[in-house]
C-alpha cells in the first residue's frame, strides 16, 4: 500500500503558475520548498537585513511544517542559499535560534543570486516525524 501523499499550499501566486508546493508531505516526510522572506502580500520583509530574512523565512517554514503535522523539531536537513558570504553569520545566527537545539545536518552555499534582487537567502528544509503512530 503507498503512502498518502499531502500537499501544503501557503497561498503564494506562484504556485498554481509554477506548479509546487509550499511543503510536501508522504508518511513520516516532509518537504519544505526553497522558502524566501516574501510576506502574504508579496511583500520583501528585511529588506537589506539578513538576519531579519533569515527569521522571517523560518517563521513561514515553521507554519507549512504545522500544516503538515510536524515542526522545526522535526527537521533533519537544511539547505542555506545565500548571496553574499558577508551574510553567512547573521544568517547562521538565524539557523542557530530556529533549529540549533535539533542540529540538523546544514548546507550553505553562496549563489549569484535568487529571483529579486533585494532577498538575500532562500532556505528549504527537510524533516522526518519519528512518532507518527505508523
């Protein structure tokens, strides 16, 4: 028998255009997308603060996790995208508070750049729920 698979929308325009999902979730998996610090209103919140970004898009990962019954306690693997190395450290700060305590495996990698020029860092995430009554 497969496994049910879930899809969770956050709403953003792009997702019927493109065709993704906010997060993505099969068993005791779950998949956040590449997640950027654009509010509901397409809005750039911290604009030219890294760390700011950073917090923001764990917030908005934190709620597509909820929606697919897990949370930041439940990631296993991260994956920093960042346009300027000068901002590895705010952004590691950012990390550190948001899922520091479960120490998740990490990347962070230096990109030319992301697909507006005012946002510094796009984060996805990888989480694995270990009590889900399966």
């Amino acid at each position: 028998m497969s496994e049910q698979r879930i899809n969770i929308s956050s709403g953003a325009k792009w997702e019927p255009v493109v065709g993704y999902s906010r997060a993505v979730r099969v068993g005791a998996h779950v998949w956040v997308a590449g997640t950027t610090a654009v509010d509901e209103n397409s809005e750039i919140v911290g604009e030219d603060d890294a760390y700011e970004q950073a917090q923001y898009v764990f917030q908005k990962i934190g709620r597509a996790l909820k929606q697919a019954g897990a949370s930041l306690d439940d990631v296993v693997r991260t994956r920093m995208f960042i346009t300027h190395l000068s901002h590895q450290d705010a952004i590691g700060r950012a990390h550190f508070e948001a899922v520091g305590h479960v120490r998740p495996v990490a990347t962070m990698v230096q990109i030319s750049g992301l697909v507006d020029s005012r946002l510094l860092v796009e984060i996805e995430v990888d989480a694995y729920i270990a009590d889900t009554g399966d």
